[in-house]
C-alpha cells in the first residue's frame, strides 16, 4: 500500500490519535465532554461547513457528530456549494427522455400544484404550517426545528474543531522537520562529495584544482540549491512559531 504522506492525510491520523486519547482520559465513556465556552457564538451549520472544508476530520466523523447521515452532509455540500475535499472527474450520465428528464418532471409538478387551490404548505423541517404563514421566515439547517440538539451537536463540533486544528498544527511540524531534516542531508551529502573530490585531485596531482574546473562548478551550484532549500525551510520554521 502506498504510505499516505499528504498533509491532510498525517492530520487525519494524528486526530484520530488525539480523539482515542481524550475518550481514554474521560472518567466514563459515557460521560459528555463539557461545551467549551463560545461554543454557541457559532451556528451548527457553520461549524459543520468548517469541518467540511477546513479540517481533516472524516466525513463519517462529521455526521456522527452532527446527529446525521453522511448523505445528508453531502447533500449540504453540494446545495450550498461548499469547498470540495477532493477533484472528481464524472462520467457524462446518458441523456434520458424528455418525458423522464428531471428538470421536466419538476416542471410538471411545479405546473400541476399551481391548479391544486389548496395544496399544503410546508415550513420548517418539511412540517405542514398555516397557508398564512406561507412566505414568512422559516429556519433552515441541520436540526432547525431542535434547539437542544442542535446546541449539543454544536459544542461537538466545537470540539472537533479544536483537535482538528491541533492535529493540524502537529502534522505541519511534522512536515517542516522531514523537510528540514532532507535539507540538513543534503547539504552534508554535498559537502561530503567536494571533500571527496577533492581528497582525489590531490592524489592525481590536480591540485589546487582549476577555477574553471567544470566538476568542482557544479558541486558549487549544488551546495547553493541546497543551502538555499535550507534557509526556505528555516524561514518556513520561524514564520510557524511567529518568530
């Protein structure tokens, strides 16, 4: 299997540690993490959208925390176009009928309520309301018509939110120090291929070797691109730790 080393991918991994050690550190698994404070000054809605687009945080995860399905997460996504995780390429669908095309069957329906003189009225979370009320504003969302569960589910976002970030941050440092850690070697290998160099011109009386030595040129090119990588990734270091 290919070793997944994308920085989503680390993060993933990294909260998933971070949501076994908090439930191994919870006095009873059934006890509730407390709501962090703040955690209503977000709607539910906003905070599944920051989960979706922003963190590594499994899609599955999401719902569960959310008290959904995944489908229905999915289908917030697509209707309110939110950032997608991942590049799909889909296949063109074949054309159907216009009798069984989807725009035509919803004008149909569309064409047959508006002969109906009492078709219902549907408010919030599908429910039936009065036809005065038709037009009024209705709240919309993920458990709008729950304020309870849609508190708890918020403050279990915010907590995810929290680890997320977290297991970003560390799977970013991670990142820099496998990048710093390249740079160091590469400079050292390079280092170590001008003493070698050297080392055999002197044995074959090439010493001092030529400016124009075209072998020494090129190690000296190299030795600049790697102490150039190295300072990228030193000031990539110190822009992390705000330095």
């Amino acid at each position: 299997m290919t070793r997944r080393s994308s920085l989503r991918a680390s993060a993933r991994e990294i909260y998933r540690d971070l949501v076994a050690a908090q439930a191994a550190s919870q006095a009873s698994p059934c006890e509730e993490a407390p709501a962090e404070a703040g955690a209503g000054d977000k709607s539910l809605m906003a905070r599944v959208r920051a989960l979706y687009e922003e963190t590594p945080v499994p899609v599955r995860e999401i719902a569960r925390l959310a008290g959904v399905t995944e489908r229905t997460i999915y289908k917030y996504a697509a209707k309110r176009n939110w950032k997608p995780r991942y590049a799909w390429a889909y296949p063109r669908a074949p054309a159907l009928p216009a009798a069984r095309h989807p725009a035509a069957l919803h004008a149909l329906r569309r064409k047959l309520r508006r002969h109906v003189p009492f078709a219902p009225v549907k408010g919030a979370g599908g429910r039936f309301i009065r036809r005065e009320a038709r037009g009024e504003p209705v709240a919309s969302g993920l458990h709008a018509t729950d304020r309870a569960q849609a508190a708890r589910a918020s403050a279990a976002c915010a907590q995810a939110d929290a680890l997320a970030q977290e297991a970003l941050k560390e799977a970013d440092a991670q990142r820099r120090a496998r990048e710093r850690d390249k740079a160091f070697r590469f400079v050292n290998r390079t280092l170590d291929q001008i003493n070698d160099y050297r080392e055999e011109c002197k044995k074959k009386g090439k010493w001092p070797i030529p400016a124009d030595d075209a072998i020494q040129w090129a190690y000296s090119c190299q030795l600049s691109a790697a102490a150039d990588w190295l300072d990228i990734v030193t000031q990539q270091d110190k822009k992390a730790e705000g330095l």
